[in-house]
C-alpha cells in the first residue's frame, strides 16, 4: 500500500462516514494507552465517545497506528476510534509468551479478538489496510457478530485479490522455513521498502511528512522487532 493513496483514500472515507452518521469534524482528544493481551503489552489509540459506533483501525507494514494521526480526528466526533499496533510493530511488546515467540497472522488475529473482548466493544466496523487485511478478516470470520461493517483498503482478502506475478513469488514460499527464504524476507523488512512505500510515485514529493517513515525507523532499527515483523 502506497501511503500517499492512503491519505487521498482516508479523506473520501471521512466524507462517506459523515454523511452516513451527519456533524462536523472537530479536533479529537486522543489517548495513548496499554493493554495486556497474550500476556504481552499492546498500545493502541483511542477517541471519541464510547457510546458511539465503535471503529477498529488496523493498520500496515511496516507501519503503525501512527499512520492514522490525521485519520483519528477526523472521525472521532462521529465514531469511537481504537487504534492498535500489532503485536511486534510500532509501540507494542515483542511477545514473549511461548506461544507466540514466532508471529503469525492467526495470533495477531486472537489478540485482536482478546483486545475487544478486554475493551467490551460488542460491535465494530473493521477497516484493514495492507497487514490489516489478514488480521481482520481472522477477526470477522471467527466472530461474524461482531462485525458493524468493513473497510477493505488496499488490501487482498482473497487470492483472485493479488497481482499474479507478485502472488507466484509469495506462493514459493509455502511450506517448511529455509535459510533462503528466511533471507529474502529479512531483506525487504528494511528502511529502503518503507521509502519505497510512501514516496513510489507521490505526485507531490513534499506533501509527505518525514516523521512518517522516521517512527517506522525507530521500529525498523529494533532487531527482536524486525524480527517478528520478518516472521510475518
């Protein structure tokens, strides 16, 4: 996901979401919190009123809920705003509970499941972009109930979903872990990739705020966190 799209992406959500739920944007208080979940420390965001509809915000690589800064004010006076970083990624704990010392996507989607239930959200709209994908759609299809809603954004959420050279590449990497492709995935879990991301084809170079990829640095340049990142 190219993050320049995301931000044109995001203002047209803003538009549909106030017009379906009406009011006017206003500056949002948010708060900056932790939570234990898998027996590991998570952060997340959180706006807005926790009466309003609930919206979960997850976000993509090598990224954090830092990439909804500007998002979260915009829809806090309309929605109540969770924002967490994955498990590995932005602000939250390596895991160290033995179950989940390798990552993969299936715990990120049972800690995802034990953050609502610790919060007592009942519903939410899902919105997933890029890692958010996979992670969110565990969430929905193992608790269909709780799902208010989806916002599926530059993310695949089925195989007919990806460009197919690109989907052969990730395909040869089925089956048992090698040293090769150990590799090759620790090579693309660098600061180059995340440049990449965010200034391939920016139609305005300088509309883009370095203290993006500056916060991604900082996770990027964590060894146990490049490594679960690595793992995902």
């Amino acid at each position: 996901m190219r993050r320049h799209g995301f931000i044109a992406s995001a203002r047209c959500l803003t538009l549909g979401l106030m017009l379906a739920w009406g009011g006017h944007a206003t500056a949002a208080d948010i708060h900056y919190r932790f939570i234990t979940v898998a027996g590991n420390n998570m952060f997340y965001r959180e706006a807005g009123d926790p009466h309003k509809p609930t919206i979960l915000l997850l976000h993509g690589f090598p990224s954090s809920s830092h990439m909804f800064r500007d998002l979260i004010p915009e829809l806090s006076p309309f929605f109540h705003v969770l924002a967490p970083n994955y498990l590995g990624m932005g602000n939250s704990a390596v895991p160290t509970a033995a179950a989940l010392t390798r990552l993969t996507f299936d715990a990120l989607g049972q800690s995802m499941e034990e953050l609502v239930r610790e919060l007592g959200i009942k519903s939410a709209v899902i919105y997933m972009q890029d890692f958010g994908g996979p992670v969110g759609m565990r969430l929905a299809t193992r608790n269909p109930q709780w799902v208010r809603g989806m916002v599926i954004q530059n993310t695949p959420i089925t195989l007919d979903g990806w460009e197919p050279v690109r989907l052969k590449a990730i395909q040869a990497n089925v089956g048992p872990q090698t040293p090769e492709k150990r590799s090759a995935a620790e090579a693309r879990v660098v600061l180059a990739t995340d440049l990449f991301l965010y200034q391939h084809g920016a139609r305005n170079p300088d509309g883009l705020n370095p203290d993006a990829w500056a916060n991604d640095a900082f996770a990027l340049s964590d060894p146990e966190k490049r490594r679960a990142m690595t793992d995902l």
